[in-house]
C-alpha cells in the first residue's frame, strides 16, 4: 500500500458513520456495552475495544492505524507531545542499573530525560558521536539496554547509520528507539532498517498547521501493548478525539508538505552556501558533506529545516539579524506552513537551556510556504545589517 493510500483510505470504515467522507470526532469519554458479559470481555481487549477514551478512542484509533502503515510497524499509540511519547518508549524500555547509549545533542527534553531523570534510577546514560558505528559498538556494555538515535538531529543534523546500528542491537539484543521527527515517514521509515520503536512529534510536520502538540510511538504489536498497559495507560499522556482529528487532517496534505518545503529549502540553501557572510551550513541534503551520501541512502528527501553559522561580530549583530528578517517568525518547532528561525543565542540566559554548548552563531532555520525568492531577498536585507 503506496503512503497516499494509507494518508487517505487506512483505518477508515465509512460505512460505520453513515458514509461520511470525514471521519467524526468521538467526543466521548466512556463507551458503553449491552451486556456485562460483553463489558468483562472487552475489559480484556482495552486496547483494540473503546472503553475508556484514556485507553482507546475511535478517532485516535484511525489515526493509529495511519501512522503504523506509514511507518511499517504493526501499530501505534498517539501521546499528548513528543516528549511523552518518548519517555514512555525510554521508559518502558530500562530498569534500575541499566545502561543507555544515546547520540550526542538530542532534542532538549530528551536529553534533560536521559541525562537528569534517569539519574533517580540509577541508569547511566554515555552521549557519543553517532556518526561513526565504531563509536556505538565502543559504548556498549554487558548492562546495555538502549541505543536512542535521532537521525537527523534537530539542530545540527548529525545522522546515523540506521542498517548498521539495527544490526549491531540485535546482535547485543539492545532495543533500538529512533526520533524520526525531521523525516517524517514520507521522507524515512527507521524500521525499515531494523530498529525497534519510531517516535515523532507530531506537532511538527505530521499536524503542520503548528495547531497542535502530539506525539507518536510506532512498533511491534508486542512492544505496543507493553507500553499501553504500563507508561501510557499508568501515566494517562493522551491527546483529545479533536487533537487526533487535526492530526488526520494534517496528514492529508503531509506529502505535499514536506516536498515543497524540501524544494524551496534545496534553492535557498544553494544560495545561502555561496554567502560570504554564511559561515557554515548544517543540513543533510547539502552536496559535498561528510554525511551527504549516507543521507541519500536511508531518506528520501530532506524538508526544510536546517541550522547555519552567520559571521557575525557579537550576539547583538545575530540579533539584529534575526530581527531584521521580515518574513520569519522568531518561535520554536517547525513543520507548519509558516517559515520560523531560532537562534541559539537566545539560550544563554534561560533557565532551561543554559548548559547549551551551541555556537552563539547558530540559527535554527525553518522554511515554510513562502516563495523562495522572498525568503532569499530577506536573508540578503538581513546580512546587510551584519
């Protein structure tokens, strides 16, 4: 089944709501049954049965049943962020003294989960350089239990080999979590390559109309009910039928999304690279990388989102960069119809983010719907003032 089919047709039974073209929004907390066998019965089956929209909701479960056909898993839940979607995949995963090996700079929260939280539980957690597979296979330790990849990252891009470090898991028996949030799965499915649990944040591309914050956990049917009957069920991180709703509209339109927000990026960047006042350009895409054959090889496209180093003099000259473009929004996340930037500089003086070990030169740059010409003049009104 081709991704458009899935987008369009997966988990919808029209003839269940009067052939509605669009599903309704089972706005409902509880779902009631005829008999109190059939309530002990379904008790039994919580996550395939509406019983109690905490569990399952039919709105959600269509969605669900989308999202695991385009990642080539067997199911999927839906979490009320990213963030929660990953801590119950982490945690599900790990046990008291156990040892985690992480890439180096992942998504903040990620990093706060696995480097602080964990802590309380005695698990340690080693940060390497995922680029090389040598640098996993050096990390690994008789108490292993998790390998967690972002590939590519979210800020400076960094991949991994995703066929390389599924195989050395598996040798190691290591269960294998891989954020594929900046992808999506139009643009790289990691289980394909063998890796255990797919996690997004769906508030990015997936809703893409920044309407919406959700996260997604896609797997084996096994790892699936595990973690519905323990973090997701114990810990209650849902998303409402409405939520879930914008959620299947927005992925619609997903694959027509990400590409032209691949192409604009692709002409933007060509032009940003021959800037003498751009520095350097992080994005997977970009010819002539170290990473650049390696990208091509496990996804199949980029979108827009990539980081660059502007030569500017003083975090006052990146500001003032950053304020003077016209058609960027200065916010978080990405993936939405509107182009956004966020400079790095803004995390030095931020009680969450302080530790950062990111260049003050680094922007953050997400390239939305607008016409790449318009983008590209901005960016030359803005370097005049640097």
């Amino acid at each position: 089944m081709d991704y458009q089919e899935i987008i369009n047709q997966q988990g919808e039974d029209r003839s269940e709501y009067q052939n509605s073209v669009v599903p309704p929004i089972h706005q409902s907390s509880i779902f009631c049954f005829d008999s109190v066998d059939e309530l002990r019965q379904n008790l039994k089956k919580e996550l395939e049965v509406p019983f109690y929209t905490r569990g399952v909701n039919p709105t959600v479960t269509a969605l669900r049943k989308k999202m695991a056909a385009l990642e080539n898993t067997e199911d999927a839940l839906i979490f009320g962020s990213g963030s929660a979607a990953i801590a119950a995949a982490v945690m599900n995963t790990v046990s008291s003294g156990d040892h985690v090996i992480c890439v180096q700079k992942p998504y903040s929260w990620t990093g706060k989960l696995l480097n602080e939280y964990l802590n309380k539980f005695k698990i340690e957690v080693s940060f390497i350089d995922g680029r090389s597979i040598a640098n996993f296979k050096h990390a690994i330790r008789s108490n292993t239990t998790l390998i967690f990849l972002e590939t590519p990252n979210s800020v400076t891009f960094e991949l991994q080999d995703l066929k390389a470090v599924g195989q050395l898991a598996k040798e190691h028996n290591i269960r294998t979590i891989c954020d594929n949030s900046y992808s999506t799965p139009i643009y790289q499915n990691p289980a394909d390559f063998g890796i255990d649990i797919i996690c997004h944040s769906a508030s990015k591309y997936i809703g893409g109309h920044s309407d919406v914050v959700a996260g997604v956990l896609c797997a084996s049917k096994e790892i699936v009910q595990s973690v519905f009957s323990n973090e997701f069920m114990t810990i209650g991180s849902i998303i409402s039928p409405h939520d879930a709703w914008l959620l299947i509209r927005g992925l619609r339109t997903l694959p027509l999304r990400v590409k032209q927000s691949h192409e604009s990026t692709l002409e933007i960047i060509d032009w940003l690279s021959k800037h003498p006042k751009v520095e350097k350009i992080n994005y997977p895409f970009l010819s002539g990388s170290s990473q650049f054959d390696l990208a091509k090889s496990q996804m199949r496209g980029c979108g827009g989102l990539f980081s660059m180093e502007i030569a500017a003099s003083s975090i006052d000259k990146v500001e003032e960069f950053c304020n003077s473009l016209q058609h960027f929004l200065i916010a978080c996340s990405w993936g939405g119809y509107e182009s956004l930037i966020f400079p790095t500089c803004a995390l030095f003086d931020s009680a969450n983010y302080n530790k950062t070990t990111l260049s003050w030169k680094l922007i953050r740059v997400y390239i939305g719907f607008e016409d790449p010409k318009a983008i590209i003049a901005d960016f030359e009104r803005a370097f005049e003032k640097i």
